[in-house]
C-alpha cells in the first residue's frame, strides 16, 4: 500500500479522489481483459426462415408443376394435390408489378410485407418497371430470389 500512497502524494490527489482514480483503473483492467478474451454475455440474434423457406419452396413447386401439368400437381411430400390449389395460385400469378398492391406483392412467395413495400416506393419514385431486371435494385431481392420469381411476374405499364 506505501506503492500506491506515494503515487497519489507524488500525484497530489486527495485520499478519496486517489481510491476512485485506482477503482476506474482497475476497472478498464478487467474490461480490457474481458474485452481481448472475448467473453461477452450478450448474445448476438439468432433468426429463424425455416417457416419461409418451406413456403416459398411449395409455392414454386405448385408453380412448376402447374406449367407442366395442367390437372394435378405434387407437393414437397409427393402427393397429389387438386387442381383447385392450383387454380387458387394461378389466380394470383403472374403479377403485373407495375400496378400490384401490397397485398398482391405478398403473395408471392418470399415477399414480405417490407419488401412489397420497397417495391411500391421504388415504382412511385422512378416509374414503372421497365424490364423484370429492374426488381434486383430492389433493396431484398437478390440473384436467387430474383430468378425464382420471375416467371410468377409479368412487365405491364
């Protein structure tokens, strides 16, 4: 303790300011120390599309088999499904991207509402669509999702 007495003296610190300036060095110590171990107790987010991905996957699939085949389609488990079903998605594809709603963005599949939203805004700050291209400056829609929907979409004005 003589160490650290003669430091404050030498410093000129008070006997209460010298406790608290040794507290906060020792305090950015361990910080420091924990900082370069990496010990964190935060837990970065861990997301879950599962659920997403499933749809999206038998929405192409109905899709798909409905271009091939007019009367019944297989799902993901191979079963036959009715033509109704594919009636029901060909009703709301392709969609005109020029003129769609959010609603109708939506239902496409891996279209949320945020990026049926984004596609709106794109097409209100710089005119309709020109070519289906157009949707990769979409901020959401990159090369993959891009190709999996371009045959459910059609160019309008």
């Amino acid at each position: 303790m003589k160490y650290f007495e003669k430091l404050r003296l030498l410093i000129g610190f008070t006997p209460n300011e010298g406790k608290i300036v040794f507290f906060l060095i020792g305090a950015f110590l361990v910080g420091g120390t924990l900082n370069l171990l990496g010990v964190s107790t935060e837990q970065p987010p861990q997301f879950d599309y599962s659920s997403i991905d499933s749809e999206f996957k038998s929405k192409a699939n109905l899709l798909n088999a409905s271009n091939d085949n007019g009367d019944s389609v297989h799902n993901e488990t191979g079963n036959n499904s009715t033509h109704q079903s594919v009636k029901n998605l060909n009703d709301t594809i392709p969609v005109n991207i020029n003129t769609a709603t959010k609603e109708e963005l939506m239902k496409l599949p891996g279209v949320g509402e945020a990026v049926a939203e984004r596609i709106i805004m794109y097409r209100e700050e710089r005119g309709v669509f020109k070519s289906a291209k157009e949707l990769l400056k979409v901020k959401g829609i990159g090369e993959k999702k891009f190709e999996a929907l371009k045959p459910m979409i059609k160019i309008e004005k």
